[in-house]
C-alpha cells in the first residue's frame, strides 16, 4: 500500500480452551469431562491495516503478525516460524555455481527477517549476500554461491530476528579442471 499502511493479522499464541460443567451425587466421585478447545494455537482471529506495531498493547495469549500477502483470514491457523534451514550441495568446483535454499519452518516468520550468509572470508560470491524472509510466509529464497578456491568452506547464516540460525553449510570444493 503507498500510504505506510499493512495488513496484520492477531493470531493466538495459546488455545482458548473450556472446561463443560459436571454434576454428580454426593458421596460419588465425579467422572470429570475432558477441557475442549474451543480456538486452537494460531487461530487468526482479526486483521488489522497498520503502519507499525509501535504503542500497540497486545493482550496475553495473543500477538500480531505481517501478513503482507493476506493469506491468512480471520479463522484460520497461523504457526509462527522458530527456525529457518539453510541447505544445499555438499561438493563443488571452484568457479562453477551452487544453488542454496533458505526455507522457514512452520507458516513463516512474524514479519520480514532479513537473512545473511558469509562463507568465513574464503573468497567465493554470493548472487546476493542476504536474503528476506517474509512475514507469514513460508516461501523458499533461494541463492547461489560461486566458490573461489579448491578447499573445504564453511557457509552459516544469520538473522536479523529472533528465528533459530540453522547448522552451517560445509561444502568440498574442488579445483576448476
């Protein structure tokens, strides 16, 4: 949107759950009924056009997510993402191009998380040094990565949010023929 605005979505961050009333005799011992959810974890329950989150209260149980896309409507399930995977080729030839994937795990982080990955001052280029996660989405970003030498290197990732950074990637490069 060109005015600043949105859409965000208030999912909860617990299920909403009841406990149905029982009723027995005295002396006897009740047979207690199971609680019931009612609205399970991640239920969207409102959406919002907002410029920022900044002086918003939100209520326990509950938390907002960007959900630029709007692909999630009030009633359905949003998992928040804890942790994304960085995977690819565990061999290569110095000069020759290898394809790395970056995937979020459950529905996608709570707003856009910008990735970046290093290959520890070994040399090799990156199509693009960073990479964005966006909000509830659980699309995959995909890079390429172009090693300089023949060596062993070691390609991590970071965050700028609060997501788990996966295991470093270890690929054997060997030398261009």
């Amino acid at each position: 949107m060109s005015d600043g605005y949105q859409n965000y979505i208030l999912y909860r961050t617990a299920a909403f759950m009841y406990q149905p009333g029982y009723t027995y005799t005295e002396g006897q011992t009740p047979d207690i009924p199971a609680a019931i959810i009612s609205s399970p974890l991640g239920t969207v329950i409102g959406t919002s056009q907002l410029s920022a989150l900044t002086g918003i209260t939100v209520p326990e149980g509950f938390a907002y997510a960007l959900d630029a896309a709007k692909a999630y409507p009030v009633g359905s399930i949003y998992i928040p993402s804890t942790d994304y995977t960085l995977t690819g080729a565990t061999t290569a030839t110095a000069g020759t191009a290898l394809t790395l994937d970056l995937t979020p795990n459950n529905d996608g982080p709570t707003g856009d998380v910008t990735v970046t990955l290093s290959d520890g001052g070994a040399g090799g280029t990156f199509s693009s040094s960073t990479a964005t996660l966006s909000g509830c989405t659980k699309t995959v970003q995909t890079v390429t990565y172009t090693p300089k030498a023949a060596g062993t290197v070691t390609i991590s990732a970071t965050n700028s949010g609060s997501l788990t950074n996966p295991a470093s990637l270890s690929v054997t490069v060997s030398a261009a023929a």
